[in-house]
C-alpha cells in the first residue's frame, strides 16, 4: 500500500498495444490508489458487447447493476448479471481475506476483470476506479456517442483510505438546494469515494426538515421575501423563495446516498443560528428588550437556556429526525453564539445561579450536555463545531467538527475526542480562490493548491491512540454567497478532488504537479461529463512595454478576448500571442474548456478603471457602524454598515464640492465580491443643482457587486443620493463608495 508503479516502460507497452481496441484506458485517476502495478507483458482486457458481469451473491445486486448502468453509457451492450462465467467476465467478489471494511483488490488479465472487496463499500470503490479508467462520457447519463470496444491493462491494484471519514458539508439554508440537485451532488461525491455528507438543514436563513409536530417550521420558517417572516438574504429577492424537504423526500434522499456508501449526518444549528424557528415559535428565545446581533448580523436567533420547556421541543424534533436519518452522527452546531442575551434573561440567570455558575458560557456547555444526553437516547452520538470543547466536560464519544484552525483540532485530539477536520483556511469552499473572484475572505484566499497541501494531521507529533481520533478531512460549502445550484460546483469542484486525495492516499504518494495533470488529463473532462459547472481558473494577464500577456494552466484550455470591458464568449476571438494596445483596461481574457468558461479578468498589474476621486460629503438619515466618511474615501475595500435595517423612505446623500463631469456614476450596496447585505428595493437619483433630482436605475442584482445602481448624466452633477423606497436584506446593510466615470 505505499507506492504506485506506473513506469514508462508500462506506458511504452500500452501504446504497442493500442491496435487491439478501439480506446485505451485513461489511469489518471482521482483520487490516486494505493498500489497500482501494470503487468510487464502486452497484455489486456478488452470489454465490449460480449463482456458480462459475474456475481454470485445477492447483496451485491446494487453494485453488479449500478456498473452495468454505467457501462452502457458508452457501449451498446447488455452487460448482463450471472452467476458466473468462463471469459469476458467483470467480476464482483466478497472476499473475507481483505482486511479493510473499504479497502478493495481490482485485478486484470486477457480473460476477465476482478473486483474483490470485504464489503460491499469496498466494491463499490474498485468499481468507481475501474469507471474513473473508462472514457470520460461513461458518467454521462445522456452520452449518444458509444463505441465497440475499448481496453483495460493487465495490472494489480490494492487499494484503502488513508482516513476513514471523508466528508463534504453543504449548507442549504442560506440557499436551498432541491433533490434533484442533491441526487446529483452525491452522485459526484461518490464517483470520488467521499463518504460522509454533512447536511446542513437549519440555520437563520431557512428551516429546511419537515417536523410533522411543528408544521410552522416548513410553513413559515423555510421561506424569505418581502411578505413572509424572514426578510430576504443572500440574494434571494423580493419574491418568495426557500423549499424544504418533506420526509419522504429525506428517505429517499438517504436511501440513495447509502446506497452509494455515503452516510448522512443531519445538521441543526443550535442554540445560535436559529432565527427561522424563532420567527415561527418565539417562546424559544430569551425573553429581552435589547437586539443583540449575531457575527452574521442577525438578532433574535439563540435559544433560552433557562426555559425547560425547550429541551422538551428539541426531543420532539430529535425523535422525528432519528428515525429519518440512520446515521450515528447527529450534528448540534454550537457555533458563533452571541450568549450576551443570556446575561440579561431571568431564567438563564436563575439558572445559573442554581447551578453555580459564575459565566454564561457554562451555560452553553450546560445546553451541549442536555442535547448529549437526549441524542443518546435515541441511539445517536452528538457533534458540534468547535466551540463545543470550550468550558466544560463532553461524553468521550462526542464529535468535534475542527474549523477555526488546526491548533483547535488537536486541542480536540488531546482532549480525547474524536475529530473530523475542516481548517477553514484550507477546506471552506465557500472562500475567494483568487483575489478578483467572488466568495468570502475571513480565513485568507484559498487557491486549489492550498487545499490540496493539507494534512489533517499535520506536523503535529501523535502517539497511536491520538491518531485514531483524528477522523479525516472534510470541506465546507457554506452558501451566503452560492444563491445558484451552478455557484456551488463552481466553488466545490475541483477542490472536491484534492479533498478526496487528501482523505484517500496515502501523504507520501500525494504530488501537486502531478495532481494537476491528471486534473487536466482526464478529470476536467470527467467532470464535464458529469454536468458540473466547475471551475476553470483564469488567466494570468500582465500589460507590460505595450503588450497585453495572458497565461493559461495547460494547453486544453483556451484563452479569449474582448477589447470592449465585457465578458468574452465562445464567439470572441482567441487568444494566441501578446496584443499591443495603448488601452489595456478595455481588455477582457477568459480561460474556456469547451463550453466552461472562467471569470474574465483584465490586466492584473494594471488599474481597470479609472474611477474619479472628487472632494465629497455624505450625510444620512441612517445611523451607521463606524465613520460614515469611509464612503467618500474612494477605496472599494472599505465600506460601512447601517446600524439598523434599511427602509422605505431611508437615503444616503453624496453632495460634491464641484460639480463633477463625468459618463456615468454608480452606486454599489453589500460586501465587495460578496453580492449579500445589499439595497434590495430603492434606486439611485441625481442632481445638477444639488436640490432637484432626477431619478436613474433602480438597484439590481450582480452576482459579483451586489445590488448596483447606475446613472448617466447629461451634464455635470453637483449631488447623487440612494433612496430605499421598500424591504432591504437583513438586519443591516453594507454601502459601498461611489463609482464614478
């Protein structure tokens, strides 16, 4: 198990062999097996019409046909299922001999193929290594293209996960996602041997579980808009909008994850995070006059801890949700809790006094050990992030999610408990992966590489006990900024891959360069047949001594261009040598592979615009956080947050000292590159005598800059103001500077 043999002379052979099929295999597989030695004659399995698969034992029925399936997206044969045959075999076998409950042995010769496995798991991986060496339209359902015959080389694979748990979380309250996405979601995580899905159902955003004792849940607390209980967030605009699961699409759901040798780990975030279960049972809340806000900017989202009767409702969702959910793990949360509401509830004071307590955040792992103590009467073992290991005794048993960084994980490790780790800075998918691309910051811009160097263990010295309790590695796919089913493969994927290098493959056989090339070898194409909007990275582009150079990752990529400051298509022209230009900033590069398209980017060492910076005062009716006049220092990275929430009839003002000649001026509301926190409803108006105003573009929504709003004056203008004139996103709401050309 520590080495792959794939030397060049087995290449060499390959290629002799070539006459014999009409396709060869492709090895490039992800994530990288353990052993794979190719056989040192010129020999192969050809499988084409006559081939079949053999297996004699009835659990194996799910995996024989799911490789049967797979096999006739490409060649137009039967594959039928038998008891056993003499040639032209795949054969499925249970093997008591292997030791690991994953581990797997795929052998190949001229007469058959064999896959033998301790379990059923372990099949179904060899499987998804065998389909990973067939052509890339085998995971396309739809693929009308079949050929004859294509061929497989003798070799020898013996093949086991480095870690035993390889999870992918995703968040679907911020942004729901429907069960026809989540089918195919597990499809690709399996396809790459992740085993566990974390499913976030539940946090301020959207309820997304159906609880048959709480129907208000669902009625109310899986919707946002302008009319319902939740306001609008994260881009989900004034219509309504949110889903939620029913149980039978749960079971469904979790039946076919298993089925693939995914567990399933419900999430419901608690006590914090939970404003749409506040917003439809209110009791559960602390009864208080002041608004604490939360990291994220919400009030009114932590359960009383005081109150008993809440511990009597969270039974009763537990009991529904165990039954729904086989899976051992039960997900509490326990993260980011603004517990200052808790200092001034009578019954989270009384009972602290009760019990001694001498600060509230006892009282936190005072509510860890009662939903400990209720999950494990129904059969479950609690976990949370890691703020659950912070003042106070958990049960030996109980999980800890690492995510603030390594240092908390170990911390979890010596502590004696077992670990899965998700280091923000390596595995938050949800993190800006270049400097001019959508997604948050806060743990650093995380390229593919970056998540591909990280080790769960780390260089951390470990003795035999501490490294079992290190589980394995995990990303997390949070979705403020995803709003669209094709936003999370963008972010997910290809990070998903090196995640399941990093949890399958053994740390000394794990090579970037050589990780990338296999990415661009076989598994973009992978991947695209999969229907995946992944990523394609962008360009590298440089405007130096008059010329405009960009810089593609490899060479099935295809780079093209605009010279008018929009997104280039499959229409625009390619690039193939440096432009000479005197306007550089005009120029738009994106990077295609096939019909997917990167980001377009301009010159990177160059200013893209050249935003005017005229002397100006801003006032407001709005109270803000922080000095209002961050919004007239020109710098796009600054910005300032209402001190409330914005409403019909709010405005912030912009009077310049001269008036400004200029094409045009706009106005951007949210994060920068985030597109959340935004003006949902109001426009911008402008002035050429500072007190009559003309009305200009109502504010829209831009994946990349928010809720933007536009005007175009005729002649110079002395003042421009924002008006809200409806419902804004969330409690507050970030203003950007002026944007003025």
């Amino acid at each position: 198990m520590k080495k792959l043999l794939l030397a060049a002379t087995m290449v060499a052979m390959l290629s002799a062999c070539a006459d014999k099929a009409k396709m060869q295999a492709n090895l490039d597989i992800v994530p990288k097996p353990n052993v794979m030695e190719l056989a040192e004659q010129c020999n192969q399995f050809n499988i084409n019409t006559k081939t079949v698969i053999v297996s004699d034992n009835e659990e194996s029925k799910f995996n024989a046909e799911y490789l049967q399936s797979y096999l006739k997206n490409i060649i137009n044969g039967d594959f039928v299922v038998l008891k056993a045959a003499e040639k032209d075999f795949i054969c499925l076998e249970i093997c008591e001999d292997i030791e690991g409950d994953e581990e797997y042995v795929l052998q190949v010769d001229n007469k058959h193929i064999s896959i033998k496995a301790r379990t059923q798991a372990g099949l179904f991986y060899g499987i998804q290594t065998l389909l990973q060496m067939l052509p890339a339209e085998v995971f396309d359902k739809c693929n009308s293209l079949k050929i004859d015959e294509l061929s497989i080389p003798a070799m020898n694979v013996c093949d086991a996960p480095r870690f035993r748990y390889r999870g992918m979380h995703l968040d679907v309250s911020r942004t729901f996602f429907d069960a026809e996405y989540m089918y195919k979601f597990i499809d690709a995580l399996s396809h790459y041997k992740i085993n566990n899905l974390h499913w976030h159902l539940a946090d301020d955003q959207g309820w997304r579980v159906e609880i048959k004792k709480y129907p208000l849940l669902t009625e109310i607390g899986a919707w946002r808009g302008a009319e319902e209980r939740l306001k609008p967030a994260y881009g989900s605009g004034n219509e309504r909008n949110g889903g939620f699961y029913t149980q039978e699409e749960i079971k469904s759901i979790v039946k076919y994850a298993a089925d693939r040798n995914i567990n399933i780990i419900p999430e419901i975030d608690l006590p914090g995070h939970s404003k749409a279960f506040a917003v439809c049972y209110p009791e559960i809340i602390c009864d208080i006059h002041n608004d604490y806000y939360s990291v994220q900017h919400e009030i009114n989202n932590v359960w009383c801890i005081g109150r008993e009767e809440n511990y009597a409702i969270l039974e009763d969702i537990i009991k529904e949700m165990a039954e729904l959910f086989p899976s051992k793990i039960f997900h509490i949360g326990g993260d980011e809790v603004n517990m200052d509401c808790w200092m001034e509830c009578p019954r989270c004071q009384l009972l602290m006094k009760e019990k001694g307590m001498t600060d509230v955040i006892e009282l936190q792992n005072y509510f860890v050990r009662r939903l400990e103590a209720i999950l494990a009467k129904y059969g479950k073992t609690m976990a949370g992030w890691d703020e659950i290991i912070d003042d106070g005794e958990l049960l030996p048993e109980s999980v800890v999610y690492a995510w603030a960084s390594l240092d908390r994980g170990m911390k979890s490790v010596k502590g004696g408990h077992p670990t899965v780790m998700l280091i923000g800075e390596y595995l938050y998918f949800d993190m800006k992966q270049s400097a001019d691309e959508r997604g948050l910051k806060w743990a650093g811009i995380t390229p593919l590489e970056k998540t591909y160097s990280f080790d769960p263990v780390g260089t951390f010295e470990l003795n035999e006990e501490e490294t079992k309790l290190v589980l394995g590695p995990q990303g997390g796919a949070w979705a403020e900024c995803f709003q669209v089913k094709d936003y999370v493969d963008y972010q997910v994927f290809p990070k998903l891959l090196a995640l399941s290098e990093i949890g399958w493959t053994n740390r000394e056989l794990r090579c970037w360069d050589d990780f990338q090339n296999r990415l661009f070898n076989a598994q973009y194409a992978r991947m695209y047949a999969m229907d995946l909007k992944f990523r394609i990275a962008p360009a590298e582009v440089s405007y130096e001594d008059g010329k405009i150079v960009a810089i593609k990752d490899n060479d099935i990529l295809t780079i093209r261009y605009t010279d008018d400051k929009t997104a280039p298509t499959l229409e625009s022209p390619i690039y193939n040598e440096p432009i000479t230009t005197e306007t550089p900033e005009n120029y738009r590069f994106a990077t295609f592979f096939k019909d997917r398209s990167s980001i377009a980017r301009g010159p990177q060492n160059i200013e893209l615009h050249h935003y005017m910076k005229p002397e100006t005062k801003v006032e407001s009716n709005l109270p803000f956080r922080g000095d209002i006049n961050l919004l007239v220092d020109y710098d796009l990275e600054t910005y300032v947050f209402t001190d409330r929430d914005v409403r019909a009839g709010d405005y912030v003002k912009f009077t310049f000292d001269e008036p400004v000649e200029c094409h045009s001026i706009g106005m951007c509301t949210g994060y920068y590159t985030l597109a959340v926190y935004g003006i949902l409803n109001g426009y911008i108006e402008y002035s050429y005598d500072g007190e009559n105003y003309i009305q200009g573009e109502r504010f829209a929504y831009d994946m990349f800059d928010g809720y933007k709003a536009y005007c175009y004056p005729e002649k110079p203008v002395k003042s421009v103001r924002i008006v809200a004139d409806g419902i804004c996103e969330h409690e507050l709401t970030a203003i950007q500077d002026l944007r003025i050309e």
